[in-house]
C-alpha cells in the first residue's frame, strides 16, 4: 500500500497485465541461446550497431566493448548460435540510482533495420530528452520483446508497432510526455500477452476495452486476468461491461475520478482477489456483493465518500483478506469488542474513520501486521500491553493526530522478562517507520530507542515530552527523518547526533534547547531540511553550512539567540528554497549575494523531490501569518530576516530572484530606498517591509506584481504618491500605509498636486507646500535659539558689572516712562469721561 500519489496533470496511467505465468517468455528461448567463441556476427549487422553507437550518446562509456571483428561479443548484443545473426539488444540502464550519469541519449539510428532477425530490444531507463519513438520500430517482423519505459520519449505513441504481429510483450510505460489516440493499433498485436502503457497520456483514447477484447490471442474477453487504470482521467460511473470480465484477478483503478455507486453487478468477478478504487469519487453504501467476494485478499477503498457502518458480518466471507484499507472515508467500524475476525492481516489502514475511543480490540488477533495506520482515528486511550507482543514484527506504525496519553510505548525500549530483572533484546529490529505525531506522549525519550537499528522515520513531535535528546539517537545509522518538534525538550542538542551520517530531515524547532550547534553535524551531508526555530540557541550562524549541507533546501532558524553578520557562506547554499532568520540579534547588512540563490532566481522552481513523499508539517510565513504546511503542498520559496537589527540598504540583487513568493524584511533598521525593479519578483505574493527606515517613493513597477496578496509598508519615510492602478488598487486598507507622513493618494488623503510621482528625482511641490513645509521649521529653530540668546545675555550681566548697572538704568527709566504714559493717558479718559474740557 504505502503513501498513496496523486498523478500529475496530463499524465495518464493504463497498465494491462495479460496471462501471467511462465509461458509468457516460452517464446524467448532463442533469444537466450549461448554465443559461442567461434560464431561472428554478419558485417552488415556489426555495421548497423556501429553507426548507432555513433549516434548514441554514451557519457559512462558503456559501449566501450563495441570494438573488433565479432559483435556477438559486445556488452548487449547476442546472436543466434547456428546463424550468427543478432536477435537481441538489451541496453537498458543497469542502475536505477545513478540513472542520470549512466543513460544513453541522443538518436536511434534508422541503420537497426539491417538487424532484420531481431526479436528482442530493451532500452529502458534512459534518456532520449523527449525523441519521438521510431516508427521504424513496427518493421521488426521477428520481434516477440519490447521495452521502452522510462526513456524520455515524448509524443504520440505510433501506430505503427501494430505491425509487430509476433510481439509477445510491450512495455512504453512512464514516459511521461507520450500520449496514444486511440488503442486500434494495439487489436492487431495478434500475439501480445502483456502490455505496459502505465504513465500515457490515454485522456482521448476510450476505446481501450473494445481493443483488447479484439486482441486474437485472448480468445474470449474473460481471460483478462488483470486490470490497471490508475491515474488516469476517467470519470462517471464505472463501465457495466467490467462484469464480464468473470476471469478478472484484479481491479485497480484508483487516482481517477470515477463517481457514484459500486454496481452490484461486481460480484459477478468471483475470482477477484485485488480490488483498489481508492482516490475517486465513489459514494453510497458499499454493495452486499462486494462482501461475497470470498477470494479477496486485498481491499482498498480509501480517499472516497463511502458512508454507513461496517461490522463483522460484512468481513464473515472474507477469509482470505490480507490488506485492508478504508482510511479517509465516512465509514465508521462498528464491531463488538468480542468479534474475532476470520482473517489475518499484513497491511491495515484505518485513518480518519470512527474506530472507537479505545484502541480496537480486535487488533489483538491480528499476528501478522506489517503496517498499521490509524491516524486520526479519535483515540483517546492508551497503548493496550498486549501491542508489545502481537506487534513485535511491525514495520510501519502511524498512531498521529490522535489523543493517546502515558509514556512512550514499549517499542522504544528493551523488554523486561516476567517475574525477572533479565532484559532481552526488543523484538521491533525491524520498524523502519514509526510516527507518534500529536498525541499526549509524556515522559523521555529512551535511551536504548538506538536498538531500533532499521528505523527510518522517527516522528515524536506535537507531544508533552520532556528532558534531553539521549546521546544514543546518533546510533541511528538508517535514520532519514527526524521530527522532534514542538515538545519540552531541553538542554543542548548532542553531538553525537552527527552520527546520523543519512539524515535528509532534522526537525527540532519548538522546544528550550541551548548553547551552540554542535560542530559534529557537518557529518550531516545529505541534509536537505532543517528546522531549529523557536528555541534559545545562541551564538553566530556558522559558516560551515554551505559546506556541510551542500543540498540544503529548507532553513528555518527563527526565534532564537543568534548574532553577528549574516555570513556570506550561506550565498552557496545553491538549492536553498526557504530561508528564514527572523527574530533574532543579529547586525550588519544584507549580503549582496543572496542573488546568488540559484533555486529562488528560476520562475520555475518547485519543491525539491523529497518534499513530495515525507509526511510531516513545516511552519511558513504565508501572507503575514505564520501557518503550518506540508511542503509538497505547493512550492514555497521565500526568505524572512525580520525582527532583527539589520541595516544598510536593500540589495538590488535581492530582485534578481525571480522565484521568490514571499519576502519579508520587517522590523529592522533598513535605510535607502525600494528598489525600483522590485517588480521583477512577478511571482511574490507576500511582501512585508514594515518598520523600517525606507524613504523615497513607492516604485510604480510594484504594481505590476499581479500576483501580490499581501503588502505592508507601514513605519517607514516614504513619500509621494501611492501608485494606482492595476492589481494595487485592491489594497485599500489604510494601515498598510500607516506611519508614512509623506505618502498620498488612494486610500489616504488625495495629494494636492495630484500628478505621477517622478521615478529619478524628488517630486516638485506646490508653492503652499513648499511654504507650509517651511513653518514646522522656522519654529523648530526659533525656540532653541531665543533660549541660547537668553541665557547668554543673563550671564553677561553676572559678570559685567558696568553692563549690569547700565541694564538696570535702563530699565528703571523704562519703567518710569512708561508709568507716566499711563497716567496721562487715564487722565485724560478721566476727564473726557466727567464732561470735562481739558
């Protein structure tokens, strides 16, 4: 079962598997015939495989025997021992892992058809960087084998090989840019057992069925043994015609859009023993028939809209079942906590259905599981002590997102012989995957969890652990994913964690870890993600991390202690995707060369391959809010530094990555201005400069960002007009502005010279601008220096006793003066007041 994929858009998968047994290579028998010493090829074939080794192109060498007289001795060639003519060629790439450095390319020569015996062509698992398939192919009179999957060939698949009347098998799956119209040609296949179309684009081709109930060496349509329509684009509701097929073994058609209800009518397919309809559309209840299927071994049902109750009496034929998954569905298993069941399973997945809040009963019986999934299954019991025994084989184990509470279980420790103090080995050696994500977990973390020597993924995180990382977790030598975020763990983070040479995933954020990083944990090579954040670790940012994570796509460091510069190391940082800083101590400017960012100056970039199959949450700045996402979700590439004490200007080469969706340089001490091509970032859709010291105008090339959502350029100097038009005029909230005295326009006040702002100067002001903006100045000046003036005078007169008498002279004669004027001045009103002349 394992993690269930959704099939990229446009990419189909059919995979039709014909009669399945030893008889299917019963033709092949010459083609296996021993090359003797003394048999040489004809030269007209030694000819043909020369000119294709000259049209090939072969950067491993691994043509390098296709020297000398006899090519029934080159690697990949084989003759007929009696003819010497060369009746196969198998060049498929030998290494699934280093495929890229050991595939073949360029062009496939036409001069193949003077291998006019051929009978066997392997070229699987190259690269021919998107050729069309030869349609020379279909002259191949004698070829009974044929496989080009993974191959990169692109475009129609052609009709011609239908001239391939001998061809007994036929594999062009995953070739993921080829496509086929229509399946006419394939009824001509007069000899063909099993075909491999699985990863082609079939979205035109319905008459997939028609065709292979015409292929002659079927005899009768029921002999289709087996079925694979997954991934493909089919919708409505399943075909009638399908119970028919009465010889049918399996049914896969899942990640399609198939919809409605199962037809009663499948419980007519009475051999079928696989059945997979998960990730469709399905709905309804589930037939009865399909409970009578009593060869059943596997049922899975998942990712659909199932409704109703399952109990023991829908399982009581199914005898045979060995996996069994009806996970995210609205099915709720209602079975007495007595019921045995008839079956023993390898494989269950219950996630997201009701289960009960006890951990199921039933599962006790259960001796063979391999893997169990039940996350979010609403649990709120604690792990029974019988789980230690029956599931001391378990490979896969998923209890997440539910509320089971106590201490970890006993799987991460060593057991204790009854009635004794004698410990003996644990019996889960074999876990690779264990994931305890979101429950109440409590206690430590073992120290002896180092025994789990085969254990792959590691996942604590989201519980109420407490104490230090044991030292034994480096012993860990399988180790791919480590997730203990989000707990009480404290103390440093150990050393001996560098010893976990295979780590791509160190997710350790959200709890009170201390002190520096370990310089151990430049053994950690193949680190791709790592997440420190939300902790207090201190000091610099080491340099070595671009040597030591050379693939490092995700590095998130915020909310702890950390100080100095940004160092320039992390500009070779290549692949890095995600960079977050933010809230911190440290100083400095932003490096020029973040420009540099290989994987964030590329409108295509996309999440690195790991993001898309490891199960686990990462915290993203996504338009000012900080939101937990899958990182295959979608292709965040975005870099924070807020919250620190950076200065200097923003670089202009920080729009050089033209990637980039979310930018965030908040609360700092930035000064200079927005770069004016700021709108190169056509793809940023969150942009957070707040509380800085930016002055100058708002670019206008900003606005044409169309693919901005959130802005916030709140607390700096900016001045001008706030461009309008285009995608800006959504932003109508006032307070994105706020703390900007100089700006205007929409959605603050209208500018009084309502003109376009000047890109490469200082906008002209209006003369009652220019006068008012003098009056703040002049009193600004006017206080402090009457003050000084003041002051000054004073002490002169202290000291200046001369000045001092004179002052005073003046004074009082002033005063006199003045008293005087005011006497007369009343007199007078006096008498004009009584009637008197003067």
């Amino acid at each position: 079962m394992g993690n269930q994929t959704f099939a990229p858009k446009y990419n189909v998968v059919f995979f039709l598997l014909l009669f399945i047994n030893s008889q299917i290579f019963s033709g092949f028998s010459c083609c296996e015939a021993a090359v003797y010493s003394n048999i040489s090829c004809i030269g007209s074939e030694r000819w043909a495989l020369l000119n294709l080794k000259k049209c090939l192109i072969d950067k491993s060498n691994r043509l390098s025997s296709w020297i000398g007289e006899n090519c029934c001795k080159w690697k990949g060639a084989s003759c007929n021992m009696h003819t010497g003519r060369v009746i196969k060629l198998d060049l498929h790439n030998p290494d699934i892992f280093d495929s890229e450095n050991l595939s073949l390319g360029g062009e496939i020569s036409s001069s193949l058809l003077n291998l006019k015996y051929l009978q066997h062509l392997d070229l699987s698992r190259n690269n021919f960087s998107g050729i069309k398939i030869p349609t020379f192919f279909g002259s191949f009179k004698y070829m009974r084998y044929l496989n080009l999957s993974e191959a990169e060939f692109q475009g129609e698949i052609p009709s011609h090989l239908g001239n391939l009347s001998k061809l007994q098998y036929l594999d062009i799956g995953k070739n993921y840019h080829s496509k086929i119209k229509s399946f006419w040609w394939i009824s001509r296949l007069s000899s063909l057992r099993s075909l491999d179309l699985s990863w082609v684009n079939l979205s035109s081709a319905h008459d997939w069925l028609q065709a292979i109930s015409m292929l002659p060496s079927l005899q009768s349509i029921n002999t289709l043994a087996d079925i694979d329509l997954s991934s493909n684009l089919f919708q409505g509701n399943l075909p009638l015609c399908l119970q028919n097929l009465t010889s049918l073994t399996a049914l896969r058609l899942s990640s399609n859009s198939f919809q409605g209800i199962i037809p009663f009518e499948i419980g007519h397919l009475k051999k079928l023993k696989e059945l997979d309809l998960s990730l469709n559309k399905f709905g309804g209840t589930i037939p009865s028939s399909l409970w009578q299927l009593n060869e059943l071994q596997s049922l899975l049902i998942s990712h659909n809209s199932f409704v109703g109750d399952i109990t023991e009496i829908h399982f009581a034929r199914l005898t045979e079942l060995k996996s069994l998954d009806i996970s995210w569905t609205s099915l709720r298993m209602n079975v007495s906590s007595r019921w045995f069941p008839p079956f023993q399973l390898d494989e269950i997945s219950l996630d997201s259905i009701q289960v009960g809040s006890q951990f199921p009963p039933w599962l006790e019986m259960q001796k063979r599981v391999m893997r169990l999934s039940m996350s979010n299954a609403s649990i709120s019991d604690a792990i029974p002590s019988w789980f230690e025994v029956v599931y001391s084989h378990i490979r896969f184990l998923d209890l997440s997102n539910n509320q089971i509470s106590g201490k970890l279980p006993k799987i991460l420790g060593s057991r204790v012989r009854p009635f004794t103090t004698d410990r003996i080995t644990p019996p889960f050696v074999n876990l690779e995957h264990l994931n305890l994500h979101e429950n109440n977990f409590i206690g430590k973390i073992p120290s002896d969890i180092c025994k789990l020597s085969s254990l792959k993924i590691l996942d604590l995180s989201s519980n109420n652990l407490s104490g230090e990382i044991p030292l034994s977790l480096g012993n860990l030598q399988n180790l791919v994913q480590l997730n203990l975020a989000n707990n009480s763990l404290f103390g440093q983070i150990p050393s001996s964690l560098g010893g976990s040479l295979g780590l791509v995933v160190l997710l350790l954020n959200e709890n009170n870890f201390h002190g520096h990083l370990p310089a151990s944990m430049q053994n950690l090579s193949n680190l791709m993600i790592l997440d420190i954040g939300d902790n207090q670790l201190s000091g610099t940012i080491p340099r070595w991390f671009s040597k030591a994570f050379p693939y490092l796509a995700w590095l998130r460091l915020q909310s702890n202690k950390f100080n100095g510069d940004i160092p320039v190391e992390l500009c070779q940082l290549s692949f890095l995707q995600v960079l977050n800083l933010a809230q911190n101590n440290l100083t400095g400017i932003i490096p020029r060369c973040f420009g540099n960012f290989t994987a964030m100056a590329s409108k295509s970039a996309s999440s690195v391959k790991i993001f898309n199959f490891l199960r686990f949450f990462l915290p993203s700045m996504i338009k000012g809010r900080e939101l937990m996402y899958p990182p295959s979700s979608l292709p965040i590439i975005s870099i924070s530094i807020s919250d620190n004490k950076i200065n200097g200007e923003i670089p202009k080469e920080l729009m050089e990555l033209v990637g980039l969706q979310s930018l965030n340089l908040s609360k700092n001490h930035l000064q200079g201005s927005i770069p004016k091509n700021i709108g190169n970032l056509k793809e940023l859709e969150s942009l957070d400069l707040s509380t800085n010291e930016l002055s100058g105008f708002i670019p206008p090339s900003l606005a044409t960002i169309d693919a901005l959502g959130y802005l916030n350029l709140s607390f700096n100097k900016l001045s001008g007009q706030i461009p309008q038009g285009n995608h800006f005029q959504t932003f109508d909230d006032k307070s994105i502005y706020e703390g900007n005295r100089g700006l205007c326009s929409k959605p603050l006040q209208d500018c009084v010279n309502d003109k376009p702002s000047k890109e490469d100067g200082p906008q002209e002001l209006h003369r009652g601008e220019r006068e008012s903006s003098c009056i703040p100045w002049f009193f600004a000046g006017f206080a402090p220096g009457f003050s000084v003036g003041l002051v000054g005078f004073f002490i002169v007169l202290r000291f200046k006793k001369s000045w001092r008498y004179a002052y005073f002279r003046f004074v009082e004669n002033l005063c006199s003066n003045i008293w005087m004027q005011i006497l007369v001045k009343f007199s007078l009103l006096w008498r004009k007041f009584k009637g008197v002349s003067p």
